[in-house]
C-alpha cells in the first residue's frame, strides 16, 4: 500500500479508490456477465475406466469497455467459479485450440479482492471502523480453502450486524456485495489471459478440468449422482450435457435453478424415450447469482451385461430345477445305466469361464460398478452353481454329501434367479414419474 506525501498510511476507501481501474472492470463484468457470456455448454463426461471429467464452453463477447490489460497484448477473462481445492488436470483453449494462461493464486487473490472492494457500499467505506472490519473479512473470505468454511460463517455474522445496526437490511448494494462474496468463501475465479483481437468479437472460449467422482446414490437397479453448479447464473443460456460410460444408459436428467435464498425458481428436465448414453437439458437464468442443482438417474443398458443376465441366470436354473427333478424321481432324463463320461465335467465347466468374462478386469467408474454389481454377483452365483452340479455329477461321494450338493447348488441358483427377477421387476423409470407428478402439482 502506498504511503502519502504526509506520511499517514491510506486507510480502505483510499485503496479502494486508488485501485478502482481492475477492480471496477471485473465488477463489471461479474455481474453484467449475461450481457457478453451469451450461451454456456457444461459438459459431464463419465470416463469408462473412472474419471468424470468436465468441459465448458463459453460463447462471449468481451466487451471493449472492461477490458483488464494483461501482459503482452493480452486480457483478463473471467470463465467461470470453481469450488476451491478440486481443481485438477486443467486445460483452457480459445476457438482454434490454444492453450491458454491461467491467472495464477496470488494475482488471482489480488484481483478478488480490489473485485469485492469495488462492490463495497460507500456507507460502510465512510467509517474508518467498519472500513477496519470489512478490509478483515474480504481477506479472509479470500483466502478461505474449503467450503463451508468458518470465514464464510464469521462474515455472514458480521454482514447480519452490519444490517441491523445501521438499518440496512434492503440495501441492494450490500445484498449483490454479500452474494458475491459468497460465492468467492467457496469458490476461486478461474481467469484467463486471452489475445486482446477478441475484444467485441464473438468467440468461443473452453476449459476442462477433472471433478471428483460423484456421490453415486439410489438402489442397484436404477442409480443416480448430483452436481452443484455454483454459476449456474454467469451466462444469459445455460445448458447441460452428461455422457455416460458403455454399459449404461440415462433415464432421466433434471436441472434446477435456484435464487440466492436456495429457493427452486426454474427446471428443466429430460427423460429418456429410447436408451442412450448422452443427455441434454437448458435454462435461461434469472438471476446472475443462481446456482444450480443437477440430477441424472442411470440403468444398465439393456443391451449387453443385463441381456445376457437375462438369458444365462434363467438357463442355468432350468438346469439345476432339472437335475432336481431327476434326483426327486419327478422326471427321468438319464437312463439308470448311463454312466456320466468324464468329459461331461469339462461343459459344466465351460459356464463359469463364460460367465466370469463379464466380470471387469479394468478399472471402471463408480456409477458402472454400482449398477452392475448385482448381475455380477448373480453370474459368480450361477458359477458356483455349476461348479457344484459338476462336483456332484463326476465325484463319486457318499450319500449324503451328494445331497448336501444338489441341494446348495440349487437353492443358490434360485436365489440367484429370485434376484434377477426382483431386478428386472424395479426397471421401470418410476423416480422420474414421481419428480414429473411433483412439478405438475406445483
């Protein structure tokens, strides 16, 4: 901070005045970001060995007005908020693919910080004390590195007191001020330098990033994960896209909007008429500081591991339900005198090996393991099932070891064969009925 002529050092609103020309033009365009961030595209990715990874896509129009100078003929680029700490693999790119630079930590924090004095009501810049305690707070909702963190909690305190005491409770400033700092107590702005040729030409602007893996909720047949998009409000047309690993298929996507109360105001909603892996919905936000609350449901495609479960689980318990039948004297399929070559052993042993192949081998995403876990588990079932028929047929064991054979391999197989039954039974898309009967009642 610099000192004056009289050697008395500048207190908030001096700095904050000395430092208007950045400071001002991000406020500028933070919160007229729907002016020049026409349309945005967040991209949702679920890796089939894995990671989900994220892409955006801006359509912008930087306006010449707020331009923030850089180095070397280049701009400063607000792209977006991103929760802080989870910020891994990251790639930026303009229109023809060029990486671009980051704005790194301190600068970053600097430039926050002259964006939060910016929006600083006058009133509270014109006492020194509460010049003293704001300075405080920006610094420290800053600096924070975790969400819901404690600052968050001290400056929503300070903030409340404010108010109160000086009778400001509507005061729109203080409102976008505090709405704004919000978002920055959890979230970083990711900024970038970008050619200054683009100033007030329309252009297309991207990075990508890797998320954490998503909570993955729900029962085994149907699953589900959610995304917050702390933004949702930064462009004037937002839309989602969610792709899923093979294997799977979308049941129904649904986004919300909600004000900065965290009250819902918007939705909209896609459900699947046919299967398929990619997903899209889109709303026009209302308010610069809406967040967002995505929800995509998930199923086995029907295709592939769930068709051959189908065919394999019930086969295999026809055959055990016949080598019942035969033993309980109900049906006679083998002659008495048939003595079962040794050969025999090597088809019972077939199954398992084939069944087994639709185990993963590689790594794979959670929200693939969680769905398909059930149809793995039933074909390890009929596996041992026909391990055991093949142990009962080509062993010559005592009576009642043989019993006790026939018997466990097939009890197993119908438990294996119940379950799939109770799995295909809870197919139907009834969570997606049920969020399209609420909304048509509201």
């Amino acid at each position: 901070m610099r000192e004056p002529a009289d050697g008395r050092r500048h207190d908030l609103f001096a700095t904050h005045n000395s430092r208007t020309s950045d400071g001002a033009k991000l406020k500028r365009l933070m919160l007229a970001s729907q002016t020049w961030i026409h349309r945005r595209v967040d991209t949702l990715k679920l890796g089939a060995e894995g990671p989900t990874r994220r892409t955006v896509s801006l359509d912008v129009t930087v306006p010449k007005r707020s331009a923030i100078i850089g180095t070397r003929g280049k701009i400063l680029v607000p792209l977006a908020l991103i929760a802080k700490a989870r910020l891994r693999d990251v790639d930026t790119a303009d229109r023809d693919g060029k990486s671009l630079p980051i704005l790194g930590t301190e600068d970053n924090s600097s430039l926050a910080r002259e964006l939060l004095l910016n929006l600083v009501p006058a009133w509270i810049l014109k006492e020194r004390e509460l010049n003293a305690e704001c300075r405080t707070h920006i610094d420290k909702v800053v600096s924070a590195n975790v969400r819901k963190s404690p600052e968050l909690a001290s400056f929503d305190l300070w903030m409340s007191k404010v108010s109160l005491r000086h009778g400001r409770e509507q005061d729109a400033d203080l409102s976008v001020f505090a709405a704004l700092a919000r978002q920055l107590s959890e979230n970083f702005l990711l900024i970038v330098e970008v050619d200054q040729a683009i100033l007030g030409t329309r252009t297309i602007l991207k990075f990508s990033h890797d998320l954490d893996t998503p909570a993955v909720s729900g029962g085994a047949e149907t699953a589900g994960f959610g995304l917050r998009i702390a933004d949702f409000g930064f462009a004037a047309s937002q839309h989602v896209e969610v792709q899923v690993p093979a294997g799977l298929a979308i049941e129904s996507m649904y986004v919300v909007e909600l004000d900065p109360a965290g009250e819902p105001v918007d939705y909209d909603f896609d459900i699947a008429d046919v299967e398929r892996t990619i997903s899209h919905v889109a709303l026009t936000p209302g308010s610069r500081f809406s967040t967002g609350e995505l929800r995509v449901d998930v199923i086995p495609a029907r295709r592939g591991i769930y068709w051959f479960a189908k065919v394999a689980v019930p086969a295999v318990f026809v055959l055990a339900l016949l080598a019942w039948l035969e033993k309980l004297d109900i049906l006679q399929i083998v002659a008495q005198d048939f003595d079962i070559p040794s050969q025999s052993v090597s088809l019972f042993l077939t199954g398992p090996a084939i069944l087994l192949s639709w185990m993963a081998r590689t790594p794979e995403h959670t929200l693939t393991g969680t769905l398909l876990s059930p149809l793995r588990y039933m074909f390890m079932i009929s596996s041992v099932s026909l391990i055991l028929m093949a142990a009962a047929a080509a062993i010559p064991l005592a009576p009642a070891a043989w019993e006790i054979l026939w018997i466990t391999a097939g009890v197993i197989q119908l438990s294996a064969f119940l379950w799939l039954i109770a799995f295909k039974l809870n197919f139907p898309i009834r969570n997606v009925f049920r969020f399209r009967r609420s909304v048509t009642a509201e």
